[in-house]
C-alpha cells in the first residue's frame, strides 16, 4: 500500500453548488490554500497539526489556489469576477485583485521575473474570449492578452526552459508561451488525447505530464512535445501533482472517485485509491509526503501519507 488514511479534517459546510477546486500549500507556513468554490472563499488548513484554520471570503466562484514560495505569495483565480486575487502567505487579508479575462482558471508563475500567467477558460458566447492574460504582479497591471485556440484547462512554468505551457481542451494542443517575451503563443504542441486537463512538469526530467479527459495520462519532452508515453487512468482526470523525488505522480479522478498513483520510471499505474465519487481535486504537502482529497460530499479533507 502506497497511499495510507491518516486523518479527516472537516471544512465549512457549502453554502452553494460547486465544491472545491485547486489547491496548493506553502510549505515554510504549513499553510494549505484550497478553493472552496461553493462558498466563495479560500480555506486554509494547518498542515503541521491537520486542521482546519480559517476561510477567506471574497473570492467570487474561486477556481484555484496557486503558492509561490520564492516569493511568499498566493495567487488565487476567482471566475465569478473575472480577478485574480494576490495576498502573502500569513497575511493574506492585506492582499489586492487583478482584472483578468473571461472566468479566469488556471495560473502559473514566474518567481524570478515576478510574471503571472492567467488562463481564462473564455465564453464560447463571447468572441475571442479564450485568452490567457499576462500580468506584472510588482506593477499590479495586465500586460498583455493572449488569445488562444481553445478553452484552457491548467498551467505551469518551466524555469530551464524559460517556457509557461498552457492545456488547451479541444483542440488537444499545449500552448507555449515564452517566458523573457511573454506576448504571443511561441509554439504549439498536438496532444495525442481528447481534453488535455491537468498539468505538471518534474523539472529533474524535464517532462511534462499531462491528464487528458480521454482517461490518459501523457507524458512530453517540455523542450519539444515530443511524446514519450502514456498510461491509462481509471477515467477522466482533474488535477495532478508530481513528488519527484519519490517518482510519483498522484492523479484525481472525480468519477468514480479514486487518486491514480503513478510510478513515473516505469510509466504505470502503482495503486488506485478510493476518495469519495466527484472528489477531483488534491493538494501535495511535499515536504511530509501526505496528499490532501478535498471531498465534495462529506466537505471534508482526507490526509494520506505516502509511505513508498
């Protein structure tokens, strides 16, 4: 057994529809940060001791939750405003909002240059609304507005390639974005599956992973698309994260409600996990080897530890 149950934290009841979304967690604050999109707010969990902390309101239909520990920053994307929301990891009511794109998603950011990319997953009746919006955090402005050819699912940033990348639904494409001249798509990569979705890059390889609606995981050379191989997931996947240094890539997988958990050198399936049914959502605590499933049903967390 890979994945073992520790603990259940549980959250504030939802006060609508629509559950949790991304999370991430900043590990020198032991805080974690999970978009309870069904009440407006962010709510933060206490890794160290796994307990529920507080929640955040005012983040309108937040989508996602993104940490930036080089910085101390959380980046949260709120899609019922269309704003990305900015506070400091410990004093996050003292933060700022952004005007982004139409019903903004998933972000990436570069710490060295202090650029945030947003990936606005549009209106089809809206034209010319699947953009991704660059923004300068220190300025607190947009600088640019990308368009690209499809509604955008996750993203992220690669340092050695300099590079953001950008899951497009349909048609299954990656977008890359260069990250010194952040103004227009660089190139594009064919993604050999239906409905790219979650997204994650193991900067020790430099492959990127990415889940696909279509039930498979794809992993790619970041510097040149090229597909290195696949292994099929127990349906149709949301978010990913990757504990490279254990080889492992967690998976969730909202329907039936199960974590895939991948061993990433010999790209198959280790073990299959039951959450809860609609559970497709996580956050990685790296630094405890512990996974947090945000259960939609029950509105609570489940702890697991790895123990491989």
């Amino acid at each position: 057994m890979t994945l073992r149950l520790l603990d259940q934290i549980d959250l504030p009841p939802h006060q609508a529809s629509g559950g949790f979304d991304h999370a991430d967690v900043h590990a020198p604050t032991d805080r974690l940060y999970v978009a309870h999109t069904a009440n407006d707010a962010i709510d933060v969990i206490d890794c160290a001791n796994d307990r529920y902390v507080e929640s955040l309101p005012g983040h309108p239909a937040v989508a996602g939750a993104l940490v930036s520990e080089a910085r101390g920053l959380v980046f949260a994307t709120n899609r019922g405003e269309n704003t990305v929301s900015v506070f400091a990891a410990g004093d996050e009511r003292n933060g700022f909002k952004i005007g982004v794109g139409v019903r903004p998603n998933g972000v990436a950011f570069d710490g060295r240059r202090g650029t945030l990319v947003v990936a606005n997953v549009g209106d089809p009746a809206i034209a010319d609304s699947y953009t991704v919006a660059i923004i300068d955090v220190e300025r607190r402005r947009r600088t640019a507005e990308i368009q690209v050819p499809g509604r955008t699912r996750w993203a992220v940033y690669d340092p050695a390639n300099d590079a953001f990348f950008i899951n497009i639904a349909a048609p299954p494409r990656i977008v890359v974005i260069d990250g010194g001249a952040p103004i227009a798509i660089a190139r594009q990569y064919e993604v050999p599956a239906g409905g790219p979705h979650g997204l994650d890059l193991d900067p020790a390889t430099g492959w990127l992973w990415c889940a696909c609606d279509a039930g498979i995981l794809i992993a790619m050379e970041a510097a040149t698309g090229r597909v290195l191989g696949d292994v099929t997931l127990s349906g149709a996947p949301d978010v990913v994260f990757l504990h490279h240094q254990l080889g492992h890539l967690y998976v969730a997988v909202g329907d039936p409600g199960v974590i895939n958990v991948v061993n990433v050198r010999s790209l198959s399936t280790k073990e299959v996990v039951a959450t809860e049914a609609g559970a497709h959502t996580f956050a990685l605590d790296r630094k405890r080897r512990k996974l947090y499933a945000f259960l939609p049903g029950s509105h609570r967390a489940a702890v697991y530890s790895d123990a491989d």
